[in-house]
C-alpha cells in the first residue's frame, strides 16, 4: 500500500485539534505507521521546505514551523498521497472554510500560512519526505 508523509503543524497542536485530525485520518481508513513529536530546529525547517527558499514568506514558515512541536505522521493505505491531500484540503485554510468545509485545514486551519497539516504532494515527495524524518530504510 502506498505512504504519504503528514505533518501536525504547530497551530494544530496548540488548538487541541489533534484528536478531530487524528479521527478524520481513521475514519478516511488510513493507518498511521509511523508517529513521531518533535520540535523542529530551524536549520531542519529550512531544509525540508527547501523548495520554498527563494519564496518571500520562507522565513515566516520557517517560524511559524518552529513555533512549537509537529507531530510527524507516516499514513498508509491504497491511494494515500492523494487521498491525504483531498482530506485536508486546499493550502488556504481561510478560502476551504468556504470551499470544503469538511476538510481538516477548512475545520482546524486559520489562514494560508496556519494551515494545521501538511501533506505530500507527490509519491516521490512522501518517499523523500519520509525518509527525512526516518532515516531507517523503509520496508513494504
Ligand atoms: P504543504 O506542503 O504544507 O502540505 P501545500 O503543498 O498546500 O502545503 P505549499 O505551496 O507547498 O502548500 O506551501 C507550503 C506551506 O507554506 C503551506 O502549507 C503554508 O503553511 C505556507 N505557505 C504557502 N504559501 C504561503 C503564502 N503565500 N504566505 C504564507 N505562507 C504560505
């Protein structure tokens, strides 16, 4: 079955919303393999949002992602990537307040910066995403 990399962000974890995520990720039928609270550094930051860096709110994410703890989450089932995307919904929390506002970011999300999660975009983004944070060879 396929992985995708999902991410906790500081914002969903102040807001106690982690139960209501964690719920809509089991109630979506994915499994969570891998689970792991950390406080990012910001070198650790700047790095997994590398792509980012030429990007005029890079330093802004890269302290709002520093903020507090993540919560690291490898998900698994058929479809997984995409199917992680379509649950949390679009990067603007604000605008999926409007436009799914059954998704997690339109639930626990604030605006286009506090979005609550991250999700891979891609298979090969959530095979190099997962292996940033678990370094062991991941099996199956
Ligand atoms: P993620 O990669 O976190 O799943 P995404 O793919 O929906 O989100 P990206 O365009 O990759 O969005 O941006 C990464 C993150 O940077 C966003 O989730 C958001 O927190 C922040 N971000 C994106 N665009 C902006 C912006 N214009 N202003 C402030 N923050 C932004």
């Amino acid at each position: 079955k396929e992985k995708t990399l999902a991410i906790i962000k500081p914002d969903g974890l102040y807001d106690n919303c982690t139960d209501k995520i964690k719920n809509a990720i089991f109630d979506s039928g994915f499994r969570i393999v891998k689970e792991m609270l950390i406080q990012l550094d910001e070198e650790s930051a700047m790095s997994f949002y590398a792509e980012h860096s030429s990007r005029s709110f890079f330093s802004s994410l890269v302290k709002y992602m520093t903020s507090g703890p993540v919560l690291i989450m490898v998900l698994e089932k058929e479809n997984a990537v995409a199917d992680w995307r379509a649950l949390i919904g679009p990067t603007d929390a604000s605008k999926a307040k409007i436009t799914h506002p059954n998704s997690i970011r339109a639930i626990c999300g604030l605006d286009l910066q506090k979005n609550c999660v991250h999700g891979s975009d891609s298979p090969q983004s959530a095979q190099r995403e997962i292996s940033f944070f678990f370094k062991e060879k991941s099996s199956g």
